[in-house]
C-alpha cells in the first residue's frame, strides 16, 4: 500500500494523441486541478468496454509519465479525444476495508520521506530501515493506550524514528545489563540502550563515551537541537572509583555538573548512577548536562 493523492477539483479532460496499448507517456488537453503530486490515479475511457485505469507517475506540462492498466483493468489502445479523468478505483476502498476486517488495530505502519507503508496484522515484516525523517506509529491490541514492540517488529532497522502515538503511557526502556567493571573507556551504545548498568566493582575511574555504536556514530543519529538522556550505573565496591571524562563521538566534551562541580570521587558499597542530557547544537558539535546520584 503506497501513498497516492488526490483532488476535489479536477476536471475531466481528453488524450491529445492516441495512445497504444504499451505506451507509458500520453499526452492530455488540460489538466485543471489535477494533484500537484505524483502518483495519482486516473481512467481513460471510462464506463466503456476499453476503461483502463492507470497511474500518473511524473507530471511534465500536459504530458504524463502513467503505469498502465493497474488494480486489475487491461491495458488498452485509446483514441485521440478520448475521457481522461482524475479519479479513484477498488484499491482505495479495498485497503481501507483490510484494515477494517484486520480487526481495527494497526499492528505497525512506517510512513515518511521514501513514502513506503508496511502493515502487519501479526506475520513478521520484512526488513525495513527506518530514516530520521521518517514516523514509525506502533498500537498493540494488547496495549492500546501505550506503545508496545512486537516480534513482529523485529526485522526493522530503526535509525533515530520520531515515534509517535496519540498518548505515552509507561514506555519500556531498554537496559543493558551487564556483568563487567567500570575502568578505563566505557562506550555506550545509544543505538541499542538507554540505560547501562555495570553490575561488577569498578576497578579503576573511567571516561564515558557516547556513539550511536561501533559502526556508528552519535552525531549521524541526532538532527540538530534533538537531544538524548542516557544512564550510566556503575557499580563501587569498598574502594570507589568514579567518572573522570565524557566522550561524544570519541572527541572530549566538558559538561556542566548539576549543582555546578564535577565529581572528584566516588560512593564506596552503592550503584553510582550517572546521567547525561545531550544536545546537538550544531553538526557534530553537542552540550551535555550531567549529573551523579548515590544509590545504596
């Protein structure tokens, strides 16, 4: 299911040349309040034996760019003078009745910049890359207040997607948790988590650095002035340790601390948790505000 457009004012026309039955550029008298975009449906010779519907894709002047007898008609030859109107076919009412008969949930819908569409009514999807211009609507009849991933969802490749839906009701964050010591470098994978949590005693202080992950990078995820809140638990044993340094991108960025000084040591026996507000200013140029509370 593609995007097509359409018009409340278009006025029927004629061919000003005969077209065959393999032509895919015809040429009309007139176009008065056709859709200024493309694609768009239209009929030649309609209500007769040789009625074919066909899709407008490029618009050059009078002349049309058209893919031939589509939503089930048969290409036809037509006739200098012959009807050419704007207008809508069994497709238009067929997608909506799915829909309807899929049971009134839209499991998952891409819409955005390519124009492309994927439904599921619960088979898998196929794999999809979402762009940063593009809105990914995710409903669930399990959660229909809320947003809930799927297996169903589980082929798409998200690239920083403006998620939207008409209410947020107690989004689901992703966490890693892993079993390692804070020491030295700590990337943080802003592509795959929110939270990252470090379950074993830190053995050393250590330099925060946030990247979308290892292929790539933070800058290519965010558009200028989006900005991204990460969580960063670090785990201190009877001797703490604590953070010295942020990275974004692997360059240095120097933060502003809430409560305006940056730490100088950690909490021994608790979970430091580390958080840091991002903002892109500018191409790869970011500020960050962070802040560290004792958990014990």
């Amino acid at each position: 299911m593609a995007r097509r457009y359409y018009s409340s004012t278009a006025v029927a026309t004629t061919l000003s040349a005969s077209a065959n039955n393999s032509a895919t550029s015809i040429t009309v008298a007139a176009l008065t309040g056709y859709p200024a975009q493309t694609p768009f449906t239209a009929i030649i010779d309609p209500d007769t034996a040789s009625e074919e519907v066909v899709e407008v894709t490029n618009v050059a002047g009078t002349t049309l760019t058209v893919t031939r007898g589509v939503d089930g008609t048969t290409a036809s030859s037509h006739n200098a003078g012959a009807v050419f109107r704007h207008g809508v076919s069994a497709r238009d009412f067929d997608e909506a009745n799915a829909f309807v008969n899929g049971g009134g949930v839209l499991n998952s819908l891409i819409q955005g910049s390519k124009g492309a569409i994927i439904t599921s009514t619960g088979s898998a999807v196929a794999a999809q890359t979402v762009g940063a211009n593009d809105t990914l609507l995710v409903a669930d009849s399990a959660q229909t207040n809320g947003i809930k991933w799927s297996a169903t969802l589980a082929g798409l490749t998200l690239t920083a997607p403006n998620v939207t839906r008409g209410a947020l009701t107690s989004p689901i964050e992703k966490v890693t948790v892993s079993a390692t010591a804070a020491t030295g470098t700590v990337n943080f994978d802003a592509v795959t988590q929110g939270v990252l949590y470090y379950t074993t005693n830190a053995s050393g202080n250590w330099t925060l650095n946030v990247r979308g992950n290892s292929g790539t990078t933070l800058n290519s995820i965010l558009a200028i002035s989006d900005s991204f809140t990460v969580a960063f638990l670090a785990t201190n044993g009877s001797t703490p340790y604590y953070q010295t340094a942020l990275q974004l991108d692997g360059s240095a960025v120097t933060p502003k601390w809430i409560g305006g000084s940056a730490p100088t040591s950690g909490n021994a026996s608790s979970v430091d948790i580390y958080t840091v507000s991002i903002i892109k200013t500018a191409n790869a140029t970011f500020s960050a505000f962070a802040g560290v509370t004792k958990a014990a």
